[in-house]
C-alpha cells in the first residue's frame, strides 16, 4: 500500500509539473504571437458565434491551415476569410467559381438561414478548416489572451512551482531529520 501510495504521488507530482509547464508555454506563445500562435503552418482559432453549429460550438476552439493557393478550394470546405470589415469568418464554401483568373466563394454558415451577401474573394481567404476541434477550450484561450488573463496564467503556475519546491524541501528535511535520529551513533 506505502509503495502504490509513493507511485500515485509521483505520478501526480509529474502531471501537475507537466500542466504548469504546458500553461507557461501556452501564455508565452499566445503573447509572443499576439494572440494568434501559428504551427506547422496551423493557427488556432476561437468560434464566436453559433453560425457553423453543430459542427463547432460557440466558445469553442478550432485548428485551420493557413493557406498557400485560395484558388484550390471547392464545394463543401470550410474556410476561414476576411469579411468586408476585415472580422474573420469561418463558414462552408457553397459555390466555387472563377472571375477573372481569381477565385470567387460564396458561402454559409451552416446554422444560418441563407448564404452569406458578401462573396468571398480568394485574396481573403486565410485558411481551411482542418476538422480539430475543442469545444468550449477558446473562452480560455480569449482569457489568456487579457492582461489580466496572462497575468494569472503566469503567476499561477509560478506559484505552483514555488509551492512544489517549498514542499519538496520540507519533505526532505523531514526524512532526513528522521533518518538522524534512527541512525546508530557512531563509535
């Protein structure tokens, strides 16, 4: 039982080491970024609005590929635009068709009644949908993006380390201490 119960507390020292360094990571990249951290040619997006439900909740947070050739999508993708007033909208692409040598979407909001007025034009397309979704994970990631969000992101963790070491020592002296006084003396 001693032994399962030393197991199951370094186990949980681990992952709560493991989870204050992950947040650490995530505020400095949302802030290094300005909000918007790009991987392997990925962003993540937050979902404001109920237009695309159900395939993602609002709140919810979204992975697309930031695109290289606006020309290439079709019928059924989901994409993510500059509207007229330069808001990013992620909606399904309707109708693909060419104007001119550019590209020309219309699209929808798969909750929303109609298609959207406004096509979209190639030049504005920012990327595609990449099907990873995490529900409701972007109120978080809005938060950490506040200063006072980041600020508690940091000093949360920073705080959990500190914690864990001052414990950490505690225990060692405890032990070495009990140690002292089981030893025999020497001769």
């Amino acid at each position: 039982m001693k032994i399962m119960w030393r197991w199951m507390k370094k186990t949980l020292s681990f992952l709560s080491v493991l989870l204050i360094v992950i947040l650490a990571v995530f505020v400095i990249a949302v802030k290094a970024s300005g909000g918007e951290p790009t991987v392997f040619n990925h962003q993540i997006k937050t979902v404001l609005s109920g237009s695309m439900e159900p395939a993602f909740q609002t709140g919810s947070i979204i992975a697309i590929e930031l695109t290289k050739d606006a020309r290439e999508y079709s019928k059924g993708d989901v994409i993510t635009f500059k509207d007229k007033n330069k808001n990013l909208v992620t909606h399904r692409v309707v109708e693909a068709k060419r104007v001119k040598q550019e590209a020309v979407y219309k699209t929808k909001g798969d909750n929303n009644d109609g298609p959207d007025l406004d096509p979209v034009l190639s030049k504005n397309v920012v990327g595609e949908y990449t099907g990873f979704t995490i529900p409701y994970a972007g109120y978080v990631l809005n938060y950490a993006s506040s200063k006072t969000g980041s600020a508690l992101l940091m000093f949360v963790p920073g705080m959990l380390v500190f914690l864990y070491a001052v414990i950490s020592i505690r225990h060692s002296i405890i032990e070495f201490k009990n140690e002292q006084e089981t030893a025999p003396p020497n001769q």
